[in-house]
C-alpha cells in the first residue's frame, strides 16, 4: 500500500467493519516449508462504502505487505478490486 489513510480510503471499492471468523493456510507448491497466503473468512458487520455485506472471503498474501487478522478481533478493512486472470 504505502499511500495514507485518506489515499487509501479514497482509492478502496468498499470499506467495512468486519468480524474475523477463520484463516485457512494456503500452501506454496514452490516453498514446502512457507506458505503463500492466509485465506481468512470475515462477517461484515458494517458497511461504510460499497454493497458488501454477510461473510466473505479474503485473501491475504504471504508478503511484507501482509497483515495478519486475530480471530474474534473486529477491524476496520479497505478492500481495492483485484484483476482476475
């Protein structure tokens, strides 16, 4: 990311207040002993911008740009879209 708050908040899709609810290790075929991303399931509990709503899957990869999620915490996250190839 690197930008500010307000950078970032003006460039996401969709701002929420969300519940983490699970993490699942997503292993990399590549690194037997590491790891490339943490899938975490999320309740959205709170819509601040966009239509996302329920619980929703979100992927974080295993980078110096991650940031770990505690289950049962409750966050404030900014979601950017993502292409899919």
């Amino acid at each position: 990311m690197g930008g500010s708050l307000r950078t970032e908040y003006v460039g996401a899709s969709a701002v929420v207040i969300a519940e983490a609810l699970s993490e699942q290790i997503v292993p990399d075929p590549d690194d037997p002993v590491g790891f490339a991303a943490t899938l975490y399931e999320v309740r959205i509990d709170e819509s601040i911008r966009g239509s996302l709503h329920g619980v929703v899957e979100l992927y974080s990869e295993n980078s110096s740009g991650r940031f770990p999620l505690e289950i049962g915490k409750k966050y404030i996250l900014l979601f950017t879209r993502t292409r899919e190839f």
